[in-house]
C-alpha cells in the first residue's frame, strides 16, 4: 500500500506538467546546459545566464547524469547559449526528472518509518498513515512539482541518513548526511545536531579513550572522503566554487520575504520609520535582491545573523548532548529528529537571505514524529497551515488560485483525519484556533478587497507583506513553544509518550 500511495501521488504530479514554471525551471535548464557542454573547469566560472551555478559540486555531478538522458529528449536544450529555452520535449523532461527522483524521498521516508515503528503495534497503519502525510506533503508539491525544484530528492537522502541513525548505523547515517551537503549547503543549517548525536553518543559514549579516537577518526575519513569526491575535481578552483555557494551580497532579505524574525523586523523599521517621517535610500520592499539599509532601526550584517543563529541553536544542542540513552535507543532517536526541527527553525528564522521554502527543512523531519507523539501532530498541523499558505505567493499566477487553495484545504483535512485517527484528540488550543482563523480572512483581503478598495496599484507589496508578516508570528509561536517543550524534555518523559503511543 506505501507504494500504491506513491504511485497516486505521482499521477497527481504529472496533471502539474503544462502549469506555470518559475525561473527555477531555466535555472536548472541553464545547469544541464554547462554541465553537459563545458568542461568540469568551467562550470563554476560560466555566466552566459544570470542563471549561475551555484549549488555544491555534487549536484552538479547530479545534473551532468540528467543531461545524459536530457540529450535524448532535445539537444538544444544543453546549448549553453540558448537562454529560456523551453520546448516541450524540455518540459516533459525536467518535469518527469523531478518526478522520477523522488523515489530518492519515498526510500527515505519508508524506511523512517519502518524505523520508527519497528516495535509498535498497528505498524503497518501507522507507515500508511506517515506514508502518506510525507508523499503527499503540500508544500513539496507546489514548491517542486508546480514551482519547479528537487527538493524531494535532497529531503529523500536527509531522510536515509536519519533512517540509518534509526537502525544504528552511524557511519551509514555520517556518509549520507555528507553526501546531502555537498547535494545542497543549505543543509549546513542541521550540521550541529548531527556533530553533538554522533560525537556525543556514537564516539564518547560507553567507549575507552582509544576506541573514541578510532571512532572519530572514522567519521572523518567518511566525511573527508565524500568531501574529496566532491570538491577534488575542482581543488584549483575552491575559491570560485566558494563565492558562487556563498554570495553574502544578496542581502538579509529575498525580494518576497520569508515568514520569519526579519520580515517583523523589516515591517518595523517600516512601521517606525513612516512614523517618524524617515525616507530610507534603500527600499527593503522593492522587490529586488539587494542589500539595503535600514531606515531606523540597525541595519543587519552577515555576522549578526550568523551569531544570533548560533546562539539561538545552543540550548537545543547543549539538551541533545545531555541525554544519556545508548545510540540506538529510539527515545533517542526522537529527541534527535527535535534538534533537527528546532535547528532548522532557528536558522529559518535568524539567517542571512533566507528562502520560504526553507520552511519545509522544518515541516518534513516534523511530520515524521507526527506519527509516534500527539504534541508532535499538534504541531504537525498547526505548522502545515502556515508553512503552506506562506508557500502561496510562490504561485502568483491568477489560474493557481484555485490549484493552490485545494492543495493546502485538502492536505489540511486529511492531515487533520489522519493524525486524529491515531491519536484522538483534539489539536488546538484557542490562541491557536482564533490564529489559524485569520487565514481566510487573510486570503479574501489579498484576492478580493486589496484591489477592490483600490490599493493594488498605491500598495502592490501589501499582500506579501502581510502574507510574510502573519505567517511569520505563527513559525515564531511554534519556535518558541516547540523549543520551550523539548528543553524540559527528558528521557523519561519522551519513553511515557511512546508507551501511551504503544
């Protein structure tokens, strides 16, 4: 049945081929084009698009592997020159390339499951009953299947590499994680966690002096040799390689601000500099990737968000490292995929030039606990709603409105089914109910009243702002609480979960 649901989810992406594509699809167009035309030196130095490549080397390697196919469908797709090209033999191709790498996604998230449910009864319910919250995630629909990216194929690996902590393969679980990093560096954003579970309970723990250095130095053979693999190829040009992967001159912001701490930070120095009169020189609502300076409050650098990240990240690594299960313990485990989740919020909501999609870093890993704890699907939904209506100005075109509204209104519900058929109660408290309300009134505003009352011309960025601003209060709430929650954690309590859950 898991790979029934995958096969139906499936035939929903492919009604998604002829539907609007972002600049992402030429992005990735651009990449088979240089991958398959130039040499390996080039790669990182072409710029005949805006379009640059500026992902890690080994999805690059991944890009070169599709343009072998690619040349099959229309060579004139791999033709460095031949910007915005889009025929539809190109399309069927990067469409179904998407679609066909997510069977990367449905191992990960199978054998999660199988992992997390080893020792429960109604297993099989409860790997339908995730298998299907996963495969059928929203956000991953709209953000690869109608937006246009991998992101599937990079969460399947993330997936594998928990899945192989799960069955205490830590070296296993190291090497996949690596390779996850030089797929996509945005990852970086878990390396913490995974730096204390593995030092911490698969170097140190139970070991004598020598057996801890003898288990270190495998860990960094694993990761220095994929590493290698990857970056060796291009030792004469790392420091190329480096400023495409890292270009601190986009700014704090993306022209469509994420849902998190800077877009309340933007609108207050907005709020106040309107306020006082103030006019910046830089507006952070033009819609352009620039930086700017802030009108009233502080302007933000780099090392700002880096530090506060940092800082906002250490009591939730400090918890992790202060549990003393053995590794494989699947109370471990858990408190292990929480880090995780909390990480990869307090980077979403702290970092430098932060993308909305990143929100899904937090809501994939969050619906993998869903299944085993009822807080974890109180969670799971009440972030599902916001993480996917935050996803929504992503699909900007008028004939998306309705494509967009029935995605999140029917995963909402069977998400809603689902994790009440296994846990029985209710999901929100009222602070959260009156909350999640606001978003149909949020959403008539933006469809209905913004141009009725005459402000789609005077005001055009007020609908994102407010889409930005209201999403962001809900990722903050969640942060707070989820954090507050997992820092009183302790062992006892999260093996009382899973008994109540048994």
């Amino acid at each position: 049945m898991f790979w029934h649901i995958f096969l139906l989810v499936s035939g929903v992406k492919l009604l998604f081929i002829p539907a609007y594509r972002s600049t992402d699809f030429e992005v990735h167009r651009n990449w088979l084009a240089i991958t398959h035309s130039l040499p390996l030196s080039r790669w990182y130095y072409e710029a005949t698009s805006e379009w640059t490549l500026d992902y890690p080397p080994l999805f690059a390697y991944f890009e070169w592997l599709l343009s072998l196919v690619a040349k099959s469908f229309d060579p004139r797709m791999l033709e460095v020159k031949n910007l915005n090209y889009a025929s539809e033999q190109t399309v069927i191709f990067q469409r179904f390339s998407v679609i066909v790498a997510d069977v990367i996604y449905a191992l990960g998230v199978r054998r999660c499951l199988r992992a997390m449910t080893a020792s429960t009864p109604n297993a099989s319910r409860s790997v339908l009953i995730g298998g299907a919250l996963l495969l059928g995630n929203a956000g991953l629909l709209m953000v690869d299947h109608i937006h246009f990216q991998y992101n599937g194929f990079l969460f399947g690996v993330l997936l594998l590499s928990i899945g192989a902590l799960m069955e205490n393969r830590p070296l296993q679980s190291a090497l996949l994680f690596a390779v996850l990093l030089n797929l996509k560096h945005i990852f970086i954003y878990v390396v913490p966690v995974y730096v204390v579970y593995l030092l911490r309970f698969y170097c140190l723990r139970n070991s004598t002096a020598g057996q801890a250095l003898m288990k270190l130095i495998k860990l960094g053979a694993v990761v220095t040799g994929v590493c290698l693999l990857s970056f060796g190829p291009f030792y004469e040009h790392i420091p190329q390689v480096l400023s495409r992967l890292f270009p601190f001159k986009r700014g704090l912001t993306h022209a469509y601000w994420a849902p998190n701490f800077w877009a309340l930070y933007n609108t207050a120095d907005k709020a106040l500099a309107v306020a006082l009169g103030r006019h910046g020189t830089s507006s952070s609502t033009s819609g352009l990737v620039q930086t700017f300076e802030h009108t009233v409050l502080p302007s933000v650098s780099p090392t700002v968000t880096f530090v506060l990240t940092g800082l906002a990240m250490l009591p939730v690594v400090l918890k992790l490292w202060s549990f003393k299960a053995a590794l494989s313990s699947p109370n471990l485990c858990r408190c292990f995929v929480r880090a995780i989740v909390l990480c990869g919020c307090t980077s979403f909501l702290f970092g430098w030039h932060v993308h909305e999609k990143a929100i899904l870093m937090v809501l994939i890993p969050l619906t993998l606990l869903a299944i085993g704890d009822k807080n974890d699907a109180r969670w799971t939904v009440f972030l599902g709603v916001v993480a996917h209506y935050s996803l929504f100005p992503l699909l900007f075109k008028p004939e998306l409105t309705l494509v967009k509204l029935s995605l999140h209104t029917v995963y909402t519900a069977v998400s809603v089914l689902l994790l009440k058929l296994l846990h029985q109660k209710a999901f929100f408290r009222t602070v959260e109910f009156l909350y999640l309300a606001g978003f149909p009134v949020l959403c008539a505003y933006e469809h209905l009243v913004h141009d009725a009352i005459g402000l789609g011309k005077r005001l055009p960025f007020l609908p994102l702002l407010l889409t930005s601003v209201y999403c962001a209060v809900g990722v903050v709430y969640f942060w707070l609480c989820y954090q507050v929650s997992f820092l009183r954690t302790t062992e006892g309590n999260v093996a009382a979960e899973m008994k109540k859950t048994k």
